[in-house]
C-alpha cells in the first residue's frame, strides 16, 4: 500500500471538485457532471487504496466502497448514500463526455453538492486517519 499515493488520489478529487464548481459557475453543465463523477472516483479510490483495498478499474467503485468501509465505521447510512452517489454519476460519466444528454443547471447542481458531500466525507475520514 502506498499511502502518499493514496493521499495524492484525494488531492486530485478536490482539484477535481474545483473544477467541477468552476463549470458549473460558468454555465459548463455536462463538464460539471463529469468532474463531479472523477471527484467521487477518485476520492473513493483514494480511500480504498489507503486502506489496502484493491479496487477494480472501473468508474464506479461505490459496491466496494461499501463493503469495506462497513467493517470501520457505523454510519451506515451515509456510506450507502456514496454509493448510491457513485454508481448514478458513472451512469452520467459517458452521456456527459458524449454530450448524449445536454444536462441541466439543477442537476448538474445537484451533482456538483453530492461530488462535494463525498469528498469532504473522504477528507473527513483521512484525518481521522491521521490522527490515530
């Protein structure tokens, strides 16, 4: 396990986030709901692999996510809701990239908010991890 690796993949979900805030300031929906969808990836990931857990390279690892955090923490429900986030943002990933679907400012509101939801909740969990 390389935890600065680790470290580095959540770093790189917040630039993403600012990006994705960036885009939605600027009217960029479907690039808003694409940065949302890397933010919760790679923070996911991150954390995953900061853990020792092997990932499979795909864009939604929310299952993952879930079966393994539940053995360190309670919050069952806010866990559930992550990966209910990341399996309906890599739903979005390709029709947004692809420009299949022209997505609206309340949605790609909505995404950005639940990008931000998962990465604070990633960051959260980091320094906990710090901290022992």
């Amino acid at each position: 396990m390389n935890i600065e690796a680790a470290k580095s993949m959540i770093k790189e979900a917040g630039d993403c986030l600012e990006e994705a805030q960036r885009a939605y300031t600027k009217s960029s929906y479907n690039l808003a709901v694409r940065r949302s969808q890397e933010t919760v990836e790679l923070a996911l990931k991150g954390i995953l692999r900061l853990i020792g857990i092997e990932y499979p390279k795909v864009h939604d690892v929310g299952d993952v996510f879930l079966e393994h955090m539940v053995k360190f923490s309670q919050d069952v429900d806010n866990l559930k809701k992550i990966a209910t986030i990341s399996r309906r943002l890599a739903k979005d990933r390709e029709p947004s990239f692809y420009m299949e679907r022209i997505y609206s400012e309340a949605i790609a509101k909505e995404t950005v908010e639940s990008a931000r939801f998962v990465y604070e909740y990633i960051e959260k969990l980091l320094r906990l991890r710090d901290k022992r």
